[in-house]
C-alpha cells in the first residue's frame, strides 16, 4: 500500500517525463522572451531616439514601436509558419497558418511552442525595427507602416526559414546562434536599402545633425545590452551550461567592444566619449550574436574587438566616402559588426560546441565551415537587398511616395506627423 501511494505522488513527474517537458527549460524561455521584448519598444527605441534631432526623437520611438507591434501580429497570424512549418529550401508553408494545430500541450523541445513562437516574434520584430535607424527623418510613417508588413513577411521570414527552420542553409550547416545573418545583417542592410531610395536629409552632410540626447542613447544602449542575455543565452532554447557560457561571452564581448571604440576615439579625435562607448557596446553585442554559444573566451576577446573596428570604419566608409546618409548606422553597425560576426564564428568556433550534430560534424572541416558561413553571408545580402527594394517599390507607390514633403521634414515629423512633442521644454 505504502509504495502504490509512493507511486501515486510520483505520477505527474512521471507523466511530465513522459512529454519532456521541463519546468526550468520554460521558465528560462519565458524570462529570455520578456528581456528580448525589451529590447524594441524601450531598448532600441531609446537608443535611436537619443541620436535623433529633437524635432524627430518621437516619431523615431513611433517607427520603432510600431515595428515592435507589427511585428509581432504578422508573426502569430502567418510569419511563424512560413519560417518554421515545411521543408521547403527557401520558405515553409502554412500548416500552421493563425497558429493552427498549437495547443497548450504543443512542446518545442522541453518547453510549450507557444512560448518558441512568442520568444522568435521578438527576433521578428527587432530586425525590422533596426532598419528604420538608416531612414529616420524623412520616410512617410505611412509607408514605414505597410513596408512593415511586407518586409516581414517577404524578407525575415525566408531568411529564418533558410537558416534556421529546415530551408537549405540549415541544412548546409549554416551556424548562426542568435541572429548574425537573420537579424543584425538582414535588418541593417534593408536599413541601407532605404536609405538609397530614400535618399539623403536636407542639408546632409554639411548641416550638423546634433543628437536629441545622448543621455537616452546611453540609456537605451544599457536596456538593449541586458536584453541581448535573453537574445543570446535564450538562444540555446535550454537552462544549461551553454546558455551560460553564451550570457558570458556576450556580456565579455560587449565590454571589450566598447573599450575598443572608446580607444579608437581617443586616438582619433583625443576625446572618448559616451556616445561612442554605447555604440561599441551595441557593436560587440552584434558581432558576438552569432557565435555566442559556440565560442571561448578567446574567440569572444577577437570577435568584440573585431566588432568594433569594422563597426567604426564601416560607419566612417559608408558616410565619408560614399556620402551615404545612414542616419543612425544601422548598416555601419548592425550590417559590418554582424558580417564579421557571421565570418568568425566559422573561424572561433569549438568543435564540441558548433559541430555537434552539424552536417559538418564527421570531417570537422573548419575550411568547409567557411565556405558554408561565407554562403550563408551571401545568400543574406542579395535576397535581402533585392526583395527589400521589390518590397519598398510597392510600398512606396501604395502609398504616394515614401518619402514626406520639404515642409514636413523642415518642421519635423514629431508635429507634423502625430502631433505631438517628444520634448516640451
């Protein structure tokens, strides 16, 4: 009788073995889901909205939010199951369409689908919400809305699919953690696509263009850095000793990526400043992305400085000699810090670590991880620049041009636009 009631109070730790399901697996995923959420509408949004010119810092935080909001709905109603539905080599299909055939008891490894879907919605909604940085000031929020719609679903939703969902990238043994080519190159180059179609400010380059507040960017740069935790870390889709060693190497990384930028600028200009701290930091958060559960402490030192470098000469490229108004660098940062990322994880990472379970596994060919990486890399940058400009074009002609007329841009789009101030001094 004893052991009939010993079995009894065993059953439900039975019946949850039985489904696999892991209560400190999903209380991670649903922690790193929150700390990725707030990277967008607080995170990004602040640290765009400080670099902005006051009479824009508002519609600035409205683009990004509203990416964040976008986002997530067309991920839920259709995004979720073209990426990871299928196994077709560029996208999947619409099995899961509305989120068809989910339940409560629908598992992702150890953990509820529903919270996979919901921690990827995030991933979704912050690469759009990065190319709005290369074309604030000057893009009809009109247009932002309906690119939005199409760019997520004509855009990021291959790209994921190809990479991580069973498309033929995956397939190849394409390694990317947490989002080097899917996120950070995706969303920085479909920023510099808008930004030629867009084209330059009124008065860029030979108008200053000082930030609203580099207090905020400061702040926002911090918000996006704890997020980048749940990003990186949550990536490993477990509670384990690789998320661990993925929170680590991010938050080493960043550190290192900063102090480089600041060093840079020192040499440079003779003054660090605090501004270029935070965008060394936001750097080395995207150069490590990819890697960050593949890596030691080695590949992390390399990577971040190597993040900053090409983040900081990238930028200098794109605006000195090509005269290329990124507002905000997203291309410079995201798109540079993420290539480069993508490059030396083939390069950095450990056997044990990135060849367990890859195609790649048997030989543990680190030059054939290269050519992979190097594949995926550019894969990335021609399906993102083309479709992005398709996907502009009809927004744009939808829409009666994406660009706001010469007096709304003089006035600034936080009045003329929602009718509203982001600072009532």
């Amino acid at each position: 009788m004893k052991k009939l009631k010993y079995l009894l109070f065993l059953l439900p730790s039975l019946l949850l073995a039985q489904d696999k399901l892991n209560s400190g697996d999903t209380a991670w995923m649903i922690v790193a889901t929150a700390f990725v959420m707030l990277m967008t509408p607080a995170g990004l949004a602040l640290f765009y909205g400080g670099m902005t010119r006051a009479k824009n810092v508002l519609n600035t935080y409205m683009m990004v939010f509203i990416a964040y909001v976008i986002g997530s709905i067309v991920w839920v109603m259709w995004g979720y199951s073209l990426a990871f539905s299928g196994n077709g080599a560029i996208i999947g299909d619409l099995s899961k369409i509305f989120l068809k055939g989910v339940t409560v008891n629908s598992l992702s490894g150890t953990y509820p689908e529903f919270v996979f879907i919901a921690f990827q919605g995030t991933f979704a909604a912050i690469t759009l919400a990065i190319a709005s940085g290369s074309a604030i000031e000057r893009m009809k929020f009109s247009t932002w809305v309906l690119f939005s719609i199409l760019w997520v679903t004509f855009v990021y939703v291959p790209i994921t699919h190809m990479v991580w969902g069973g498309g033929f990238l995956y397939n190849a043994g394409a390694l990317d953690f947490a989002g080097g080519t899917v996120v950070h190159m995706n969303g920085g180059l479909a920023g510099l696509i808008l930004a030629l179609f867009l084209g330059k400010r009124k008065g860029f380059p030979k108008e200053p263009m000082k930030p609203s507040s580099i207090i905020l960017t400061a702040l926002g740069a911090a918000i996006l850095w704890f997020g980048w935790f749940g990003f990186n870390a949550g990536s490993e889709f477990a509670a384990d000793g690789v998320a661990g060693s993925a929170l680590l190497m991010t938050n080493f990384a960043a550190a290192i990526a900063a102090l480089t930028w600041v060093v840079i600028e020192w040499i440079v200009y003779k003054k660090p400043t605090l501004l270029g701290a935070a965008t060394g930091a936001v750097a080395g958060l995207v150069a490590i992305t990819p890697a960050a559960g593949f890596v030691d402490v080695l590949g992390a030192l390399v990577i971040g400085i190597g993040g900053s470098v090409v983040g900081y000469f990238g930028i200098m490229l794109i605006k000195r000699v090509f005269k290329i108004d990124d507002s905000l660098d997203a291309f410079g940062v995201h798109f540079t810090a993420g290539l480069w990322g993508a490059l030396a994880t083939g390069l950095f990472a450990l056997k044990e670590l990135a060849w367990d379970g890859s195609p790649l596994k048997d030989h543990g060919d680190r030059m054939g991880q290269m050519i992979v990486q190097g594949e995926s890399v550019l894969v990335t940058m021609v399906f993102t620049a083309v479709v992005t400009a398709v996907v502009y074009f009809v927004a744009s002609l939808l829409t009666g041009g994406g660009r706001v007329d010469e007096e709304t841009e003089t006035m600034g789009l936080d009045e003329a636009v929602h009718g509203e101030r982001g600072f009532n001094l």
